[in-house]
C-alpha cells in the first residue's frame, strides 16, 4: 500500500486540479450540457456587453426648450431657430448669394443684436468684426497635396470679453464654418456648429458674471474649400495674436454626440479643462491618433490653426450616420432631438471655466502627449504620457514576476506557452485567409459593400467566421499528450503575453492609446490571481466567474471605444475612392479586433467537449448571411429611406476641353459628360439598375497632366476610374494668358500670367522632364516637394477660389531646366479648369437629364467645367 501524500496546495497545482475537475466531468449528460453551457454563458456575456455598450452610447440628454429654461442655460430650441434659417438659405458653397450674403448678414444682424443685449447689462463687452481674407499656403493633405490660393472669402468675427480689458490679454478661440460642401444643405456640417455657438454668444451677453478673459468666436465662411477662411484669420487677424488655445466644431455626420477627436499639440491643460468642465463628456484619444494618422481623407481647420498659429487647441465633431456627410440629406430634422443640447451645455461649461480661470496665462504642463478616454459619458479620465509610462512599468513587472512564478520549475509549461503563441498565431493568419475569401468572393459575384446599409451583415460574414475558424483550428490542431489545465493555463498566459508585448510596443513608441492594453492586462491578472486564491470549491463556476469579471470591463470600455471608429469607418467607405476594395479592408480589421479581443476567452476551447453544435450553428449563421449578401435585398449596400439613407456619391460634371501646342494652335478639343465614381463599386450597381443610361459612356485611361481631367480636388491617387460619353460643348469663358517671359539665369525663366474666370478654380502645373518648378508667386514663393516614387511627383495643384468678388489672378512660374533653356522646346504644361458649382451655370441640359433618371439612392454632384491645357 502506498503511503498517501499530503495535497500540494500551490496556486499551480490548485488551477491544475480546479481546470481538470471541469475538464472531466462525471456523467455523460453532464458532458453534453457542460460544453453548451459554456459557450452559452460566454454568449450572454458578450450579447450583454454589447448591448450595454450601444445603449449607453445612444443616450442623449432632453432637449430644453423656451419655456423650461432657466436663466443662463444653453437653450436647444432657439439654437434650432438659427439653424433652420441657415439652412433655408440653400446650399452655401462659396462664392455663392446664400453665403457670401444671405447667411453673412443673418449672422452679423443676430451678433449686432447680442452687442445691443450686452450694452443694456454693462458687464461684457462684445465686439464685432468682418473681414475679407486673401492668401495662399501649401497643404499636405490626401495623397498627393497640393496649393491653395482664395481670396476676398468671408469671416464674422466676434469677441466677448471683460470691458477692461488688456492690450495683451490672453483669450481663447471658438471657430465653425458656414459654408457648405457641393449640393449639401450643411446643417451638420456645419450650421449646428454656428448656431450652437450663437446660442452661447447669447447666454454671454445677458450674463451677470464677468469674464477674467475674453473668447473670440470665428465664423469663417470658407472651410469646405480646404481650411481657406481659417488660414485668412490666423495670418491677417489682430485678434488672433493673442490667443492661448482654441476649440474647433465640426461634422462628420449627422447629430448625435459631438467627440473630442484631436488635443494639443502637447498642452495637457485644455483636455484637463474639457474634463473637469463639461457634463457630457465624450472623447479618446484612440481616435486622435487615427485621425492624425492620414489614414482617413479629411481634415479640419484644426490642422490650420496648429500649424500656423502655433497654437494648441481641440477638435469635436458629430460623426454618428456619417452617411449623410456632404449629400442632400444633411438637413436640420434628422439630427435627433437632444444632440445640440449637448454640445450647447458643453460648450458653455468649457468657454465659462476657460475665461474664468486662469489657465490661459498659466498653461500648465505645455509639454507632453496626453492620454484621455471617457467612462460611458460619466467622467473622463485624464493622465499625461509620464504617467501612463509608470503604471505600464509596474504592470510589466507584476508580469514578469506572474510569469516568473509560473515558469521557473516548469519547462514543460513554458515549452506548451510557446506552442499555443505560435498556434494563435496560425489562427489568426488562417482567420484572416478565410475571411479574405469570403471578400473575394463577395468581389467575383459584384456584391461589394453589402454591409453598407444593413451593417449587422459585418457580424455574419466576417466575425462569425473568425469565431468559426478561431474554435476549429485550436480544437483540432492543440498539442497532444499535454494535459486540459495546462492547456488552458497556458492559454491565459498566450493572451497575457500578447497584451504585455503590445503595451510594452506602445509605450516604447509613446502611444497615449496605451490605456487599452493597460485594461487587458490588469484585469485579467487580477481576477485569475483572486479566483486561484479565494476558496476551493465550486471551481467550475469560479473559472466562469473569474474568466467573465476579469474580461467585462476591459471589454467593455474597448467595444466602447473602438465602437465609435467602426460608426465613423463605414461611411467612409462610400467615399474613400476605388483603388482599395473596402470588403478586404473591413475583413482584416473585423477578424484581427475579433481574434484579439477574444484571446482570454479561446483556453474554453480547451475545457470543453467538442463544440460540434456550436460550430454548426456558427457555420449556419454565417452561410445564411453570404446568402443574404449574394441573392436578397439586404445585400444592395445603397438606400433612399430617409430615416436612415445611404446613398451611393457620384460626381457628373459636363466639360469642355481644349488642348493647345507648343506654337499656340489647338491641337484637339472635346466635350463631354464625365462620371466619377467616389466608392469601390464605381458605376456598377448604376449599371445593374439602369444599363440603357451608361450605354454610351467608356471607361477613359488615366494619362497626362492629373488624367486631362478637371479634378476639383487632388483625389487621383483616390479614384481613377473616370468615364465619359460625347456631349454639347458648354460655353466657355476662361481667360489664361502669358502676360510675358523674363529669364532669371541661364536655367531658369520666369513666365507671367493673368488668369480670368469664375469662383472656383485649378491650376495644373508639371514641368517637362529633367525640369523643375523652383518658385512661384503662390504660398510665399514655396513649391511643394513631392517624393521621387509619386507617380505625379513633376505635378502641382493649385486651389484657387473667391468670395465676394471676383477679379483676375495675376501670378507667375519660375521653371528651372536640366540644360541652358533652348527656344521652341517645351519646357512645362500648364492647365486651368474652371468649375462652376452653383447658380444657374452649374447644370447644363445633358446634366439635367441625366440627374433626373439616375436612382434616387444615389447622391450626385454634379456642375459643369471648362479644361485648356497650354505647353509652354
């Protein structure tokens, strides 16, 4: 008889005893419900994460109206007034009546009357200012950059503040824009952003508090033009001299809550002030650095008032039904009620703390990144970089010492450690490769972006799938021979190692987005260490308990988080161009957040029985939603409803070309109606509906100066695929002419325009080869560098665009040659195209034709242009 041992009653040998113990279990019934309800439980979890996630996220406060406000609050109903009479103007593309006139003065007649409303109470000053703004600057934005050059564009300017004020007191910014996109109503983007701003203007000047400093409120009227009236206050202004920081409003979308998605440069104290002050708060700094990645083709008149005013500042903006960004739909009854009265309450609390205190003059802690996220709008949490430094050293070393304890007398468990590491490896490479598939086929069988309209078909062919795979290829494919505990330990310390790894990455790389990998690690650790050392019973509902606490809040506040970048990622999709399939894109993010996020929860797999019925049901689901994408439907990524429209965008210009030669005779001319389409599906679903309506249009190759083709904005690098059908010339009034030649030096010679035309123009420049463009009358003499390996690397472009009134652009070119310059050799191309947007000369017979039998789920710009290309 073998004499018994004393049990061994480590934490290891604990958990091995505990996981073989749910592992085994007695009865084969038991067998069957365990494995059930296992992956039931994990079901709910999740299931109920989610759907917390989403309720707390479409929470917004009641609007308040006139007859329940108190005194000094932000009142959603009167700014809604000003933003339906905004709005009734019409589109507000610059140089336009309804916004180089109509909306200029409704804005100036309502200021005049809050400047009357201040006298009457002598307690704030209020100051109002117009200014005509003329420039130019580079911009590297999009792909390929480019120059832009306006003139005479709208800015109403006013400045609330103490009535003694000092020469160079410090004051604080709030800016909005306007004007609108092409052919959009712009009630989110951005005359919620206006009204919003009057609203508190109001409040300010009835206010018996006054102000220590003064806020200038920016009403620029040329921000959908590329940040143009921005750069005109910033360089031009007298009162922009003495601001300390600012706060931009913008759009994305339509209503909802309005995100702090940019902070700084550097200067902690503006997000430490939006957190201590507003009582909505809502804002990560995980979306700041995607934005300011450039991976997203947009900008805001944040990056203008950085960079040349050097000053620092935050971005919010509406990003919730981005679908209706710069369409028709953009109008003030679809943002919800409730969505101005929170970022109403929001501003007034942070430009009330910020001219109350003094952190304008003091502005502590100038230097340094911050990290910031909010607590499901409760609270936000806020910490500088060297503190984030600190915590994700002392949660590496419990780590280290966890993985120290844990491994230091156990090869066998470092030995199956580095096997399931290269296991979940595999996995998420053979997820990703059928997940691909699944896009590839969409693509073979034309039904790209079915998850466009109905989003929830994403879960069905991308994330189930992930699932799917993720619990087939750990089932079949785990180490033999090792034994359930270790397999499931082993797979906890996997996650724990991937999670540490990635902490570690970002803070070597000064990531504030490290908070997230911080939640991963310190939860899980935790609950693991409290499950393994509280009591000894009941250990299978203790693995459940501990595997869902310890996974819950990380979980949570991640789906939070990164639930706001998928709301702002898919409506991108419908206009990011079609050089880049957005179902491969979507694939990969899907199966790589899905797979990571679910690395705790995989060790399940080795705990139970085979998960024949789970897999079967997943392989279901997943088949029925390809179904749905392929043969139904759901599957059509575009819709007209107007509660929830998600409109194909598609620009239709009719243009007029004229090509010029060397001696100044026309080389060949044409006219035509051009298509170019904004997302990966291009004019194929317009094909499947309508064929007899694009019988005649070919797809034109890209060659020569920007494709020959009047771009309105440097997208080519976007969406080259452009089609065209012949069509009646419009009538043509654009003026190019070389005012003269002067040679500077032997290589060089500079050529003199003067150029006549309407609003909204481009200039295409690109010197021969072996030539160079070496300065310029534009952007102080600057010519943009692009890199060797841009196809377009010789090529500029050139913005240019007036407000209020229009005159000939007299500029010049200095081109430098390879060799001494040689008469009657041309030295470079130069292109204009004029556009004309709005009134009556933006829609031609052909257009309106063509508008009135496309499908009304598509959304088209459209507006007629004239493109002479000369060689000089």
């Amino acid at each position: 008889m073998q004499r018994r041992q004393k049990p061994n009653t480590s934490v290891g040998s604990q958990s091995s005893r505990n996981v073989a113990d749910i592992s085994r279990p007695k009865k084969k019934q038991d067998r069957k419900l365990y494995t059930e309800c296992v992956y039931i439980v994990l079901l709910v979890v999740i299931v109920t994460v989610s759907t917390l996630v989403y309720t707390i996220d479409e929470h917004l406060p009641d609007g308040v109206t006139i007859a329940t406000a108190h005194p000094g609050q932000f009142v959603e109903e009167r700014a809604r007034v000003h933003l339906d009479k905004i709005v009734s103007f019409g589109n507000r593309e610059v140089g336009s009546v309804a916004n180089e006139i109509l909306t200029r003065d409704y804005i100036m007649n309502t200021l005049t009357n809050y400047q009357h409303q201040a006298e009457k109470h002598a307690v704030n000053n209020i100051e109002v200012d117009l200014q005509m703004a003329s420039g130019s600057f580079n911009l590297a934005f999009l792909l390929d950059g480019f120059t832009s050059v306006y003139g005479n564009v709208t800015n109403v300017i006013v400045r609330v503040g103490p009535r003694t004020e000092s020469p160079n007191q410090q004051a604080l910014m709030v800016n909005a824009h306007f004007d609108s996109a092409i052919q959009a109503p712009g009630a989110s983007d951005d005359a919620t952003s206006c009204a919003v701003m009057l609203e508190v203007i109001n409040i300010l000047s009835v206010s018996n508090l006054p102000l220590k400093h003064s806020v200038v409120f920016l009403f620029n009227g040329a921000e959908e033009t590329v940040l143009q009236a921005a750069h005109g206050f910033i360089t031009k202004h007298k009162w922009s001299r003495n601001l300390a920081g600012f706060v931009n409003l913008e759009a994305a979308g339509s209503g909802g809550k309005e995100v702090v998605f940019q902070s700084g440069p550097d200067n902690p104290w503006l997000i430490k002030a939006y957190a201590q002050s507003v009582p909505h708060p809502f804002g990560s700094v995980i979306a700041q650095e995607i934005f300011q990645s450039g991976i997203i083709p947009s900008d805001t008149d944040f990056r203008i008032f950085r960079d040349h005013g050097h000053i620092p500042g935050l971005d919010l903006a509406y990003f919730v039904n981005g679908y209706r960004y710069h369409t028709r739909y953009d109008l003030p009854q679809y943002i919800p009620a409730g969505s101005i009265q929170r970022a109403g309450d929001n501003l007034l609390a942070l430009v009330k703390h910020l001219t109350q205190s003094d952190e304008l003059i003091d502005k502590l802690y100038r230097h340094g990144n911050m990290a910031f996220f909010d607590l499901f709008g409760v609270a936000m949490v806020t910490y500088p970089m060297r503190v984030a430094n600190i915590y994700a050293v002392l949660l590496l070393v419990c780590v280290a010492i966890y993985f120290n304890y844990k491994h230091r007398t156990n090869m066998l468990s470092v030995k199956t450690t580095c096997m399931l590491a290269g296991l979940s490896v595999l996995t998420c490479v053979v997820c990703c490769l059928v997940t691909v598939s699944v896009a590839v086929l969409l693509t073979v069988l034309h039904c790209n972006m079915s998850w466009f309209t109905n989003t929830y078909l994403c879960v069905g062919l991308y994330v189930l799938p992930t699932i799917l795979t993720t619990i087939v290829v750990m089932h079949y494919f785990k180490p033999q021979q090792v034994s359930v505990r270790l397999l499931e330990e082993s797979q906890f310390n996997v996650a724990l190692l991937f999670w540490a790894t990635s902490l570690a990455v970002m803070i070597v790389y000064q990531r504030a987005s490290s908070y997230l990998p911080m939640l991963w690690v310190a939860f899980p650790l935790t609950t693991r260490y409290f499950a393994y050392t509280t009591t000894n019973k009941g250990w299978g509902v203790r693995y459940l308990t501990a595997l869902c606490v310890g996974y819950v809040p990380a979980a949570m506040l991640t789906v939070y988080s990164l639930m706001s970048v998928f709301y702002m990622l898919i409506p991108i999709f419908g206009r990011s161009g079609n050089n880049i399939n957005p179902d491969i894109i979507l694939a990969l993010i899907l199966t790589v957040t899905t797979h990571t996020l679910l690395l705790y929860l995989t060790g399940v797999v080795y705990v139970t029985e085979k998960p024949i019925r789970v897999c079967v049901l997943l392989m279901c689901v997943s088949v029925v939603s390809v179904l749905l994408a392929v043969f139904t439907p759901v599957g059509f990524p575009y819709t007209a409803d107007t509660n929830h429209p998600t409109p194909q965008r598609l620009i239709a210009q009719h243009v007029s070309r004229r090509f010029y030669s060397l001696d100044g005779s026309v080389l060949s001319e044409d006219s035509g109606l051009w298509l170019q389409p904004l997302d990966y599906n291009g004019i194929h679903s317009l094909k499947q509906h309508q064929p007899e309506l694009l019988s005649q249009f070919t797809l034109k190759p890209c060659h020569g100066l920007y494709c020959n083709y009047p771009f309105f904005l440097p997208i080519r690098s976007l969406s080259k695929s452009l089609y065209s059908k012949p069509s009646a010339p419009i009538q043509q009034d654009t003026v190019l002419k070389l005012d003269g030649q002067t040679q500077i030096d032997t290589h060089t010679r500079r050529y003199q325009f003067h150029l006549e035309g309407d609003d909204h123009m481009n200039l295409y420049v690109e010197a021969a080869e072996g030539n160079t463009v070496t300065s310029w009358s534009f952007s102080d003499g600057v010519v943009p560098v692009k890199p060797e390996s841009s196809e377009h690397s010789r090529s500029s472009f050139i913005v240019i665009c007036r407000g209020v009134t229009i005159y000939p652009l007299h500029f010049w070119i200095d081109i430098t040659t390879a060799v001494a310059w040689q008469p009657g050799e041309a030295v470079f191309d130069i292109a204009i195209a004029n556009h004309h947007i709005h009134g009556d000369n933006s829609m031609s017979a052909e257009l309106k034709q063509f508008h009135t039998r496309v499908p009304d789920w598509m959304n088209i710009y459209y507006w007629q242009s004239e493109y002479i290309q000369y060689k000089y």
